[in-house]
C-alpha cells in the first residue's frame, strides 16, 4: 500500500533552502529588467521619452509600447479571449499598468533608469465601482476595442427563469440579500517573474517562470511573439505559492521575452512586494444579489441571482471561456432546491485585471458564499435552528448522481452525514447552550455554519477550454530494467506536493514503494501537453491519468508475467502487488521482476515490445465534487469590534484521500485563508483609483495568532468518475469557510437585529456595523 501519511518527498530540498525558485536562475551574461508603472489609474499617454534612461551607461535596452507596436506585441491574448496591452500605448488604465521596460546590466541599475523616463500623462476620470462602470457617460475604457461605447463586456446566466419567478411569486416566505464579495489577492510568498533566454543561433526560446500552467504558457507565448511553438520551452521550476495568481500571463514575461530578443542576451524580470500586490492576480470583486424563496416550515424552493462581476481594465480571467463567469453554475449550493437562475454581468473598471483565481473553483466560492449567507438569513427569517434548516434541504445521498438545476451532474455524496458529525465534533448542542448563557451576560458568541459542494476537475472537453485548447492531459510513465519508474505529468506543484502524491499513486498501482518513482513536471520539454494545475484539477485529471498509466504499465508486465510463469493472461491475478497464477501466490512476479524480464531476452508475446512503458492521454468524464460541513465559533468584543475566531470544525470529503497528512495540509492552509479574506483582506481603492493595499502594511495576511487550532473530520465518499475514487481538495478550505465565519460573525451580532454584514469584518467594520451606520468595503476604508 502506497497511499498514506508519508512525508514530503520536496520537504528534502525545502526545508533545506535547496529549492530552484526563479529568481535562482542565473545564466551567463544575464541582464535584468525592470518594469515603469502607471502612477494614474486612467490616463492618455501624451508622450514617453525614454532618451535620458536609454543614455545611461548600464541600459542594454528601452522597451516601450511604441517598440512594441512595431513588432506587433502591444496586446496579448489572455486566458478569456481578451486583450491586454503588455506596455501601454493609447492609454492607462489602472493604477500600477505597465508602460515600459528597462534592461540593465543589474537590478538597481534598471531600476534606477525607470526614473529617468519621461511619461506625460493627460489624466482622465476614472471608474472605480463596478455600479457605477454601466451609467450612460460613464468613462469608456477599452476604447481600444472596436465599436466599444461603454464597459460592459458580457451578460451570462444559467437555469429556469420562469420557473424560478414562477416559485418565488407563490413563495410563503422569501429573502433578499445584497452582498459583495470584496476584490482579494492570493498573496503567494513568491513573486511574479521570468527569465527569458533566446538563442539566436537555434531560434529556440526557453522562459523560466512560476507557472502553474506551464504548457499553457508555452501556447501563449507562440501566440503572442510568433515564435514556433516547438522552438519554445517552458521550465516552471520550484514555485512558492501560485493560489490560482500564476496562471495566466503577465507583461512582464512577456517584456522579459522581448528584452531577450533585442539584447541577445538572457534577462530576468522578477517583480516586488508592491508589483505584485498592485498588478496581477486579482480576484472575486462580486457584488452580489440572492434570494431564497421557501415554505414556512422551512423548504427551500428557489434560487435567484443577480450579480455584477467587476473584471477590471482587462479581462485577465483564467476560467474556461466557455462560461463567462466560470462555475458560478453551482450557485444553488448542496440543497435539493426546485429552481434556480442567475444572470451575471460583467464589466470594466479601472483596476488591475481581475476575475483571476484565488483558491476559487473559478467561482464556486462566490457561489457557496451567497448560498449560505442566505441560508443563514433565511433560518434567522423562520426562527430556526441554522443546522436544522440546512438538514431539512441538504440533497440526500440517494438523489447522487445528482443534476442540479442549472445541469450540472454531481458525482457523488452523503452530505447530512459529513453535517452530522460536524455537529458532533463540535458539541453543537452544548455551544448553543453556552451561547444563551453568554448572551443573557451580554456577551457576543457566534456559531456560523457552512455547508459547501466543490466543483473540480476541469474538465470534461465538451464543457471547457481555455484558449480553445480542450483539457485533456497526458501522462508517461517509465519503469526502468530494475523496476524504479519516471513519471511524465503536465500538471505542476505550487506545494501542493505533488512529487509525492503521483508516486504514491503510481506505487500503489504498481505495488512499488512511492520513493522509487520520480515525478517529473513543469517543463514542457520533458512532459506530455496538458493545462496544467489550477481549480483543483491535479488529482481529478492528471491523477487520474497517472492511476491509468500506470494500469497500462500493470497490464502490459502482466503479458510478461504470463510468458514467465507459461500461463495464460486470463489465469493471472494482481494480488499484493504481483502478478501470480489465481489462487497460487507463491508464483507471485513483482514489478521489479518483470520490469527486468521485459527488457530481457525472454521472449515476449505481442502487446509487449521490449519494455513496460506506457503513455495516456485523459479526458475526464466529468468534474469530481468534493464536499464539507464547516463550523466556525467566535467571540466579539462590542467594545472595538474584534472578532476572535475560537474554534473552527472542518469536516471534508474529497473521496478516497491519497495523503491525508497532504490533504490536511491543503485544508490547514485553505482555512486560514478564509479566516483572512472573512476578516481582514479587501483590495481597496479610492474614488481616483488609486490603490490603496500594495504593502502588507495595508493587505492583511493572517498568521497563527488569527487561526484556531484547526479541527478537522472526514468523511469518504469515492467519485465514480475517478479511477481511485479521489476529489480534488486544494480549494475546498478556501471556497467553504468565509462563510462559516461570517455567519458566526453575523450570529454573534444577532441581539442587535443584525441579517448581514459584508466582508471583511474588520474591527472597524463590526463596530459600525453595531453602531447601525452602513458601510462599504469596496472602496476605501478610513
Ligand atoms: N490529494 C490527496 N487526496 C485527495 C485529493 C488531493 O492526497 N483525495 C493531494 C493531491 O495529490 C495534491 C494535493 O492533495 O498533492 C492537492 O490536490 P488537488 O486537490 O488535486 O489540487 P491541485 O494539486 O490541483 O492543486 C491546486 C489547488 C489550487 S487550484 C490552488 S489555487 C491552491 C491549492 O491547490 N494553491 C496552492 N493548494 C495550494 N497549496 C499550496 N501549498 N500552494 C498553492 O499555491
Ligand atoms: Cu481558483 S485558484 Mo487555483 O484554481 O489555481
């Protein structure tokens, strides 16, 4: 058995500080770029003179959108069939837009140039909320699209309207809820970056950049510099932390390409602290209106939606482009609901790009978030127990396979017993016992539950693309004469610890220990096409491929175990990881051994060349759902308005688990994002534009000293979809607990009538909440 606690194979280099990250990459006669930012968030550009940056001793190279336009790479695709302007030429539009690039000998040089470029700008009115992008004179801002006369850039919705008017009109009770899920940034350790190396002489060009998508990139790349795609590598080497931000593509790498080629010399961009925060990976910025419409004994019937999804100056989403607002779809939440609808509409603003992912499930967490706040409100509005409301309309685990109302198939599940036991572990009954007593001493105790289903995996190729490309993946696998093996995936690990995983898979397929197999990924050179890691699709996809793989590999040493031991195939069995006749395990053949024989001068029956490698190529049947039931408690103090999240209960149910110590790991690090973007985190902006969260003075980050001692359950619910029965878990904190804590927040707040109150709940903002005052958390925050 291979699956199992093992620890980190990574954790070797890792812990060690001997892990390849970008900006470890040096090459002989590397120089380094550095890029000029937009200081406006919307502006005409008068003029750029980069003469005086262009004279400085150490500058190889000045790279403005004037350069760029004459060869024809100003714009770039991005990942939704947008275009983004890799250097500004026309004009800016958000605060911290790249508008040109210096290549010097050194870092400090390159960024000491910046200064020394003379940009005149012509400010224009900016549009900063997303309510306001659609009024008539409102500033268009990609005018640079043809025949564009306002923001807006899609209407999207999915399920029955009819229907679901119709049960809203007869409803016994019904509630309405407007609420914005605040524009948040993932933050990762590691900053964004690239170095470019382009050979004149072979005309091949290899970028080293942080991506999680790293065959992807090498498609974008071909598209946006022309170059032949087989005369492009991409390596993704270490990454510290993607959350969805190093997906898509960045005008820095873009410039870093570009620098190369013009210098003919290999250059580095590596972004800082406030680049990062400022310019990339931008996500949710929802502003949301739900209703829930149900029986006064507490049957939800209906599900309405309407919500406007600020994308900002370029649509940057990376979500399949078949759904405009990615998995939005699984809006009616884990509740066996009649009807459903939702329209989404999308539209500029002046900020970085957004609608990027942040440990989402493109979407599903905005999802999940609406449906259990007004799961929550609802309960307040029938005077019912929130946990006994969401038992009375969880699905039930015979409705599995279920289709919900806006057709989508989820796999598999027994929802009310994973609620069940997270009521149990957390002695539901006697913290709400506590509470009375608590509130009868004027004191603030909250309880907040979430129940969350996942949609991971992506995906089916009917369903989804990105960049027209469908989502199978490949998979590769080697055994060498003595029976060690190479794994070949296209997926790559931000942490996720994936060089232990897929050997565990591997090993447990091919009953070898999960140190014998090596993980190779994130270099498109050495790997089968695939796109990659994002909205928890390894082990759905690419772990799914492996188990296969490697089954290919088990079948094949089974024809050479049947020439060994001169039995015929049908008389085989896979019994304790061997190859024996049925019922006589002493004949049993290891791996090892018919790895060696393979290769051997045995003479071997056709189906078997020579050796037992095998590649695949998959495309999965459908999304896996993973699922929780998530129980948050909390303390309030009326006095400042602070939240102390006490204890956090997390029961999850990703399927068969391959890790556990892995896939607590994975909900450790979710939870404590929630607690951050619930509590602490908002992008804010002030009515210029101006960005006013690019440090981490101003972007909260929470640490231990925020998070409980997490406790977590588990259920195990095997996806029929998947050959060993996984669900992807990467995303599943992260999508499930704000809401858990928002509404122990809110519960918390009920002695003074409180149903709502919006993200993040700041100190601040819980105390003007309970002073009655409303309060934005979109724009800026005093
Ligand atoms: N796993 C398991 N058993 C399961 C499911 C998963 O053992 N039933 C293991 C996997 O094999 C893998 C890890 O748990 O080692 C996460 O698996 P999976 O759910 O397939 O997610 P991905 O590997 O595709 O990772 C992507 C997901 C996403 S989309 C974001 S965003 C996120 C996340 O993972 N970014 C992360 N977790 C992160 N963790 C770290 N450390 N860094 C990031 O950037
Ligand atoms: Cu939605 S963040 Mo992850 O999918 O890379």
């Amino acid at each position: 058995m291979s699956f199992g606690r093992m620890h980190r194979k990574e954790d070797a280099r890792f812990i060690r500080g001997r892990g390849t990250y970008t900006d470890d990459v040096r090459l002989p006669g590397m120089l380094y770029g550095a890029v000029l930012r937009s200081p406006h968030a919307h502006a005409r550009i008068v003029s750029v003179d980069a003469s005086a940056a262009e004279a400085h001793p150490k500058v190889k190279a000045v790279i403005t959108g004037r350069t760029l336009e004459g060869l024809g790479l100003a714009w770039m695709p991005t990942l939704s069939r947008d275009t983004q302007a890799v250097l500004a030429t026309d004009k800016v539009r958000f605060q911290g837009q790249e508008v040109a690039f210096v290549v010097a000998e050194d870092p400090y040089s390159a960024r000491d140039a910046l200064e020394l470029i003379d940009v005149e700008y012509d400010p224009l009115d900016a549009v900063v909320d997303a309510r306001r992008a659609l009024d008539p004179g409102a500033p268009v801002i990609r005018d640079d699209l043809e025949g564009r006369t306002g923001n807006h850039i899609f209407d999207w919705e999915a399920g029955d309207r009819a229907r679901t008017d119709a049960l809203f009109e007869q409803a016994e009770v019904t509630v309405a809820q407007d609420m914005i899920y605040p524009r948040v940034h993932p933050a990762p350790l590691e900053t964004c970056g690239a170095v470019a190396d382009f050979d004149k002489v072979t005309g091949k060009l290899t970028v080293w950049c942080p991506t999680q998508a790293p065959h992807a990139h090498r498609t974008l790349y071909a598209m946006v510099a022309g170059l032949p795609e087989h005369k492009i590598r991409v390596i993704s080497p270490d990454i510290g932390g993607g959350f969805g931000g190093k997906v898509g593509i960045y005008p820095g790498y873009v410039c870093a390409i570009v620098g190369s080629i013009v210098t003919g010399r290999p250059v580095k961009w590596m972004e800082d602290r406030s680049e990062n925060l400022m310019s990339t990976a931008f996500a949710r910025d929802y502003h949301m209106r739900g209703e829930i419409a149900a029986t006064r004994d507490g049957r939800i019937q209906a599900i309405r939606v309407k919500v406007l999804a600020d994308h900002g100056a370029f649509n940057g989403t990376a979500q399949p482009t078949k759904f405009p607002a990615g998995f939005f779809h699984v809006f009616s939440g884990s509740y066996d609901v009649e009807a459903a609808h939702c329209e989404v509409t999308g539209v500029y603003t002046n900020k970085a790009p957004g609608g990027v992912a942040y440990a989402c499930s493109f979407r599903v967490t905005e999802a999940v978030y609406l449906v259990e706040r007004l799961v929550d409100m609802l309960a307040a509005e029938l005077g019912l127990d929130p946990a006994e409301l969401r038992m009375r309309n969880l699905l039930r685990p015979e409705q599995f396979p279920y289709v919900s109302p806006t057709g989508w198939e989820y796999d598999s599940g027994d929802y009310p017993k994973a609620l069940r036991l997270a009521l149990d572990l957390a002695g539901y009954d006697e913290l709400r016992a506590e509470q009375a007593d608590r509130r009868a001493r004027g004191e603030l105790m909250g309880i907040g539950i979430s129940f969350f289903t996942e949609a991971v995996g992506a995906g089916p190729r009917k369903h989804m693309d990105i960049l027209g490309l469908g989502m199978a993946d490949g998979a590769e696998l080697r055994v060498h004469p003595t029976g060690k093996a190479v794994l070949r995936v296209s997926c790559q690990s931000q942490g996720q610890g994936h060089e232990t995983t897929f050997a565990q898979i591997v090993g447990q397929e091919l009953g070898i220990p999960a140190d014998d197999v090596e993980v190779v990924h994130g270099d498109t050179d050495q790997t089968p096409f695939g796109l990659g890691t994002y909205g928890s699709r390894s082990t759905p996809v690419s772990g799914a491929a492996t188990a296969l793989v490697a089954r290919k590999v088990r079948d094949r040493a089974k024809i050479v175990a049947a020439a060994m031991l001169e039995a015929s195939p049908d008389d085989l069995e896979w019994a304790g990881g061997r190859w024996s006749v049925v019922g006589d395990p002493s004949t049993g053949k290891s791996l090892a051994e018919l790895a060696l024989a393979a290769h051997s001068d045995l003479e071997l029956p056709e189906g078997v060349e020579g050796h037992l490698d095998a590649a695949i190529v998959y495309n999965p049947p459908n999304l896996t759902y993973p699922f929780g039931a998530y129980i948050c408690v909390v303390d309030v103090d009326p006095g400042t308005g602070q939240v102390k999240v006490r204890r956090f209960v997390a029961v999850d149910d990703c399927g068969v688990r391959i890790n556990p110590m892995i896939v607590e790991g994975q909900i450790h690090g979710g939870l404590a994002d929630g607690v951050g973007m619930a509590l602490m985190q908002v992008m804010a902006f002030d009515e210029d534009g101006n960005h006013l969260g690019a440090s981490f003075m101003d972007y909260l980050l929470p640490t231990a000293v925020e998070c409980p001692s997490w406790e977590l359950g588990e259920t195990v619910t095997p996806s029929p979809a998947h050959p060993i029965g996984a669900k992807g878990v990467g995303e599943s904190a992260t999508v499930g607990s704000p809401p858990a804590v928002v509404n122990a927040v809110v519960d918390a707040l009920g002695p003074y009538g409180i149903r709502h109150a919006d993200m993040p709940l700041t100190p601040a903002n819980v105390w003007r909440v309970v002073q009655g005052r409303p309060f934005r958390t979109d724009l800026a925050i005093p």
